[in-house]
C-alpha cells in the first residue's frame, strides 16, 4: 500500500524570536498537480475573496515563509517506509 502526502505550510510572521506554523495544508491525491490544485483552493477557501491564488508561486511570493514537500509513504509488512519526492 502506498500514500502519498502533500504538505504546505505557511508562517505569516517571521519577524519575533518564536516562528510558529501559522497554517498547515495536507493533501493526499497522488498526482502532484491534483495535489497542488487541492491545496490552493484550500488556501484560497481561507483568504478569498480578499486575495485569490492561482499558483503556488503566487501563495510562495505573498507569504513571508512557505515550504511545500511530498512524501510517498509506503506500508511494508510490519514497516513504514517515508520517502521524500
């Protein structure tokens, strides 16, 4: 069995000592453009209609901090085996 995961997070504020996750996006379809698409209607579910977003680039370019990973997560028998991709 094999899952994949997509994760965005956002820090709005880095500017004091303690950066914390401001917000924290998931998704879990396997093609990375689906999973894309996913997370930008879910950021804009949050800022719209104030700010749309139609690319991760613009979400990377309005936020101080945005990191984006995939992970394939992988059930082997009795072990999990995560991989970044």
């Amino acid at each position: 069995m094999k899952l994949t995961l997509t994760t965005l997070v956002i820090i709005e504020d880095t500017s004091d000592n303690c950066n914390e996750i401001s917000l924290c996006y998931h998704s879990f379809q396997e093609d990375p453009n689906r999973a894309k698409s996913e997370i930008i209607a879910a950021v804009n579910g949050v800022y719209a209609p104030d700010k749309v977003f139609n690319t991760i680039e613009e979400i990377q370019e309005y936020f101080e901090y945005v990191h984006l990973e995939s992970q394939e997560i992988k059930f082997i028998q009795t072990t999990t085996a995560i991989k970044d991709i």
